[in-house]
C-alpha cells in the first residue's frame, strides 16, 4: 500500500465506487468554509452532489478533520465544516502541517487537485481556478492553483479563472505551463460570471466523451499535469459585463485601501462583490458552479466506460 493511504479516509459511497472503477467527481471544500454563509454555504455543497449524483457518478468531497484527510463527506461533516469558525484554508503547502497538527482544513483548488490524484480521481469540478493576480508584477501574487495544474494529472471543470484575476496573464502561465485549456461547447475561455473572457482556448471539444478520450490518450501516454475544461456559466444566469466588473473594481480598490493580500484575498473580495452587486454575483456562482458538477459527472461516467 502507497505510504499515503494511511492518511486518507474514504467513505463507503465513495470506496465502493473506486473499487468498481464506477465514475467519481471530487469537489473542494473551500465552498463550503470560505465560500457561502450559513446555510447556503451547506445548501450548495448538497446541491452540487446531488447534481453529481443525478448524471451516474459519484460525488467525493474533500476536506482535512482533525488531522484526517477525507475523500467523500457525510452529513455531519458538511454540516461541520458549514457552521465551524477558524477552519484554515488549505493548499498544497498546508496539508502535512494540518495533519500532523491534527487540524482542520477546506481544501482550495490545488489542495483538492492532489488529493483527488492520491486517491486515483481523475474529474474534479470546482467555481473558478485561482491565478495570476492583478498587479502580479509588483505583488508576485499567483495562485499554487496554476502550479498544482501543471503537476497534477486531473481534469478540472471550471467556469474559467475567477474574473477579480488578471486572465490575460493567466492564461499566458498556462500555455508556458503546458495544460491544455479546453473549451466546452465554447470557442472562448469562459470569465466565471460572463460566458466570455475574449481569450481563446487552446481546443473546443463539444461532447463529454470526446473529453473523456482526450483523458483517457494522456493518461495513456503518461503525460503530467491537469486539463482545464472552461464551462460557460447558463447564459440565463450570465451577468451583463459592465455591472459586474464595476463590483470587481470596486471590491479591488476596497481591498487595496485595506491593504487584504494573501490567502485573505478571494475571499474579501467574493465577498465584497456580493454585497455590491445586492447578491447577483451568488445567484450567478451557485449556478455556474452546479453547472459544473453536472458536466464533470458526465465526463467522469464516460471516462469510467473507456477504463471499464
């Protein structure tokens, strides 16, 4: 046995899936601690299991509890990690830290990318990768996210890179990166609150098991690192540009005049952006990131078939 599964606990739903190679999504935890209040914070996390569930996979939350890594949650341990204070926000470079302290975490992209690849779950579907930053050029302040992509062999669904970053240079760490960015359906990378960012991707692919091939070839070829799929978010539920990017200014300035950096960063700002936009930007991400969930089930089962 890999020295690390001595760390990790799988629930049942979750163990009997990987045993069977049945299809799996795993799905972060930061949504739930940092992400939305009480309750909609617990209301979400269902929502997108429940949205995992109804396609034929297997949704697996990730988080730390008390030092144990686990890979699928049951009720109580959403509901811990909904209404706990203090819970850390964990990337790669906080997990053995976490562990060994017997500590608590809810696993932010990067995180939640390498602990789905321990656990051999190849689909993860999240919001928004983190990336470069504006301002990045004085700050230097870019996500472990784009690192952990170019490392880390799982597919990611996402409605693009959150749109309070600078895109035009995360895509450009990307492509030097080497991860190839995927377009569902969309010959641009979507911009998370808007289904456009008017960057393109590398590849548009329009059904779930033309991407479930693609998987399948890298995996094959024993080639590293992650894929983005950039899933538009609903155009019904699409805001008008002008609007949102007035709140991501705004938020921007505030947390600039308030000097919030760091790990601190996303969340002020998400936060911020709702409060301005009068709760827009939650109703827009809750249907994005649910959007999400559904699409990486589908890829996630047509992936199972090829690997049946």
């Amino acid at each position: 046995m890999e020295s690390f599964q001595k760390y990790l606990d799988y629930s049942d739903e979750v163990k009997s899936a990987l045993k069977q190679k049945k299809a799996v999504v795993a799905l972060e935890s930061t949504i739930i601690s940092h992400g939305f209040p009480y309750p909609e914070n617990v209301e979400c996390a269902l929502q997108c299991e429940a949205e995992i569930r109804a396609k034929g996979a297997v949704p697996a939350t990730v988080a730390i509890i008390n030092g144990r890594i686990k890979i699928g949650l049951n009720p109580d341990e959403l509901e811990y990690l909904a209404v706990t204070k203090g819970i850390a926000k964990a990337s790669r470079r906080d997990i053995a830290v976490l562990i060994a302290k017997k500590r608590d975490g809810a696993t932010t992209v990067a995180a939640t990318m390498l602990l789905a690849a321990m656990a051999k779950i190849q689909v993860f579907a999240t919001g928004g990768i983190g990336g470069v930053h504006r301002e990045a050029q004085s700050t230097f302040d870019i996500s472990a996210d784009l690192e952990e992509l170019a490392a880390t062999p799982v597919c990611v669904v996402c409605a693009g890179a959150k749109s309070i970053l600078d895109l035009a240079l995360t895509r450009e760490y990307l492509e030097t990166a080497g991860v190839p960015v995927i377009g569902y359906q969309s010959d641009d990378l979507p911009c998370f609150y808007t289904r456009s960012s008017g960057l393109s991707v590398d590849y548009r692919i329009d059904s779930c098991a033309q991407i479930a091939a693609v998987l399948k070839t890298k995996k094959d070829l024993g080639l590293k690192g992650g894929v983005i799929i950039g899933n538009p978010i609903p155009a019904e539920y699409e805001l008008e540009p002008d609007m949102i990017d007035g709140c991501i200014q705004q938020a921007l300035d505030e947390a600039k005049a308030a000097g919030v950096s760091g790990k601190a960063l996303t969340p002020f700002l998400l936060a911020r952006i709702h409060d301005i936009s009068g709760g827009k930007s939650v109703v827009a991400n809750k249907a994005l990131v649910y959007h999400n969930a559904s699409v990486a089930a589908e890829i996630a089962v047509e992936l199972s078939k090829l690997e049946q």
